[in-house]
C-alpha cells in the first residue's frame, strides 16, 4: 500500500507492471506509450489538471527519487498520472518538462 504521501515501494511498483523511470540511468524500464506526458501529483496541480480524489484515477508510470523517503527507506517510487491531452498547452506555454516527465517522441 502507498504510504501517506501516496509514493510506493519498489514491490509495489513492480506488481504493477508499469514502467518506472530510473534517474540513474535517464531511461524507462519499459516504454508501452508511444507519446506520453507524465506527471507527479503535485505536478499536475500546479499546471491545473488535478488527479482525480478518493483513489478513482491510478498511476500510469512511476519515478524512482533516490533521496526521498526521509524516515521511509522503501516508499522511493513517485506515481506519474497521464496528461498527454495537456501537450500543446504545455508547448504553447512554453513550459519545461523535465526528462521523466515525457515518454517517447512527439509527432
């Protein structure tokens, strides 16, 4: 189970089966979405498009932060929601996505 701020362990993650961004290396494990935008909660927040309350929109990825879990050594993985439709306002915007923020190559 997530733990209160809604970060994973690694055995969670890999249940999952979804793919997880390992900053170490700067690559996914896997890459299922052609094109993707993927953000942190908070991130999500902040570019108005929260995630849905009360647990009804799930992960689509996840990224691994190595220096989280202060207190909490296995909750390290970060859930990422789908916000691909917010792509060309985040182009016309001109805001920076960060490398794990964005799966594949856009068309």
């Amino acid at each position: 189970m997530p733990n209160d701020k809604g970060w994973y362990t690694k055995d969670e993650v890999i249940a999952t089966n979804l793919p997880y961004w390992i900053a170490a290396s700067s690559r996914w494990t896997s890459e299922p979405y052609n094109f993707a935008i993927l953000l942190s909660k908070t991130r999500c927040q902040e570019l108005g498009a929260p995630i849905l309350s009360n647990g009804r929109e799930h992960p689509s990825a996840f990224r691994y932060a190595a220096a989280a879990g202060k207190g909490d050594n296995r909750h390290r993985y970060i859930p990422l929601y789908d916000r691909t439709e917010m792509y060309s306002t985040i182009i016309a915007e001109n805001i920076r996505l960060y490398n794990y923020e964005q799966m594949g190559a856009a068309k």
